[in-house]
C-alpha cells in the first residue's frame, strides 16, 4: 500500500522511486503528484536498484522470479513475502542480497497494537520501543554473517535463544 506521507519522504531521499501496485487508478494518481516511475508488476523483479520493498501481497518473492532479481535489499511491510523462506531466503543469501524479515520490519506495529490492547497506549514509550528496531535488525545482519546463515535463520535463532532465556529466567 502507498501512503502520502512515505512518498513525500522518499522522494527527498532518493533519486528515482519505481513503484507498481495491482491498483492502476491509484498509481496514476499518486505518478502525477509525486516524482515516481510507475512500472509493471513484473518489472520490478528484474530491475536493478538498491531496494526492492513488498509492502502490501504475500508470496511476493517466489520461484518464478527469484532469479531475475537485481536488488541490493528487500525490506518491506508485507508479511510473509517469501513465497517458502526455508528455500529463498538461502537462496537470495547465495545471491547477496540482504532480506530484512517482514517480522522485524513489522515490529512496530505489533508493539503498537500490544499497548493498544492492554489499554496503555503511551506514545512515548512506543516509540522508545520502536528505536530498539534499528539495533534488532543490526544484531540479526551481524549473526547471519557471523555464522554464514541466511537472515531469516538469523531472526529465528535470536527469537527462539530469548524464548529459551526468559523461560530459565522464570
């Protein structure tokens, strides 16, 4: 999904800004308001640029397109964007290219709802909760270097060592 004010950043940050989504209207739009290249759902795959970004389908990574990618990182909203991440998220490691688990990316949101739900909805200390997101992800990059494992084995080998520790804790 595409937002006004993620446009409005992104086209101070950086150059060109492709974008595509399966809503023609909607991406005609936002091309006449904004400095973005509209494209082809399929061309985005086998574009080279620096981020390639899945915000809104699962399954946006998947066999048939893996190969043609060109990208440096895919870090994005959707949730579950490998279409079998046992499969491809070794397989865009072997291809250098960085992927940033949607679960990590989402972290906000899930700390947002939380305080939602249990009615203490302090905006502070979800965002100071937010911060620690940067520190996250740099821990899960590290580890999947360190130890020559795909990023997504990376983030469950953090999740599952917490649960472990909080568990011996109790």
């Amino acid at each position: 999904m595409i937002d006004k004010v993620s446009i409005a950043a992104l086209d101070n940050f950086f150059s060109t800004v492709f974008c595509s989504d399966i809503n023609p209207d909607k991406l005609n739009s936002l091309s006449t308001k904004h400095k973005l290249k509209v494209l082809k759902n399929d061309d985005l795959f086998s574009m080279s640029v620096d981020i390639l970004s899945p915000c809104a389908l699962g399954s946006v990574i998947n066999s048939n397109n893996i190969k043609k990618l060109k990208c440096k990182i895919i870090a994005g909203a959707a949730n579950n964007q490998l279409e079998d991440d046992k499969i491809h998220d070794k397989e865009l490691k072997e291809n250098r290219i960085t992927f940033v688990p949607d679960f990590l990316i989402n972290a906000g949101g899930i700390i947002s709802v939380y305080h939602e739900q249990i009615q203490n909805l302090d905006k502070e200390k979800v965002f100071e909760m937010t911060e620690g997101i940067y520190s996250k992800v740099t821990e899960v990059l590290t580890l999947s270097e360190k130890n020559n494992i795909s990023t997504n084995e990376s983030a469950m080998q953090i999740a599952q060592d917490r649960i472990i520790r909080k568990k011996k804790s109790s």
